[in-house]
C-alpha cells in the first residue's frame, strides 16, 4: 500500500475508533445512522473493530517484510470481518423488542 492510500485509510481508522468511543461510553451515535442503529452497544463495538482493521491495513506501508505484511493484512482482514457482522447485528431490532 503506497502512502497516498496509508495516510486517508489511517485518519478514517481514528474517526472510527473515536465513534466507537462515543458510542460506547456515552450511547451517542452519529446522525446519519440514528434510524438504523438499534443496539447502541453493538454499533460501539464494530466501530473500533474496523478502525484497527483499517488501521492494521494502513500499517503495512511500513512493513518491508513479506511475510509480516501478508499476516498483518490476514488479521486486519479478520478484524474488519467481524466489525462487519457486528454493524449487520446492531442494524437488526433487539430480540426483546
């Protein structure tokens, strides 16, 4: 990954780690996913999944070695994995409800 992809992939990893913290600490969450979100703990948790995931990806512009690069990219691709089904479960209506 070059460096105009690291940089952009680096600050939107911190404005999710940051909504994520939001989300979790105070139950806010941003307004253009109020309608959609409905388990606010959830929606927290993906948050910062994918922001290391992204974050794991924008690291590999640092790495020269092969082998490293390719593992740290497995488990970004792991982590953005489960901080998508985390987003699809906090989408659905609690079961209480």
């Amino acid at each position: 990954m070059s460096w105009c992809l690291a940089l952009p992939s680096a600050v939107f990893a911190a404005l999710l780690l940051a909504g994520g913290a939001a989300a979790l600490r105070s139950g806010r969450v941003v307004p253009w996913q109020r309608g959609h979100v409905h388990r606010i703990r959830l929606f927290g948790g993906a948050e910062p999944a994918m922001g290391s995931a992204l974050a794991l990806q924008a690291s590999t512009a640092l790495l020269h070695d092969r082998g490293t690069d390719s593992t740290v990219r497995l488990i970004g691709l792991g982590c953005l994995l489960v901080g998508l089904a985390l987003l699809v479960v906090s989408q659905r209506p609690s079961p209480e409800r």
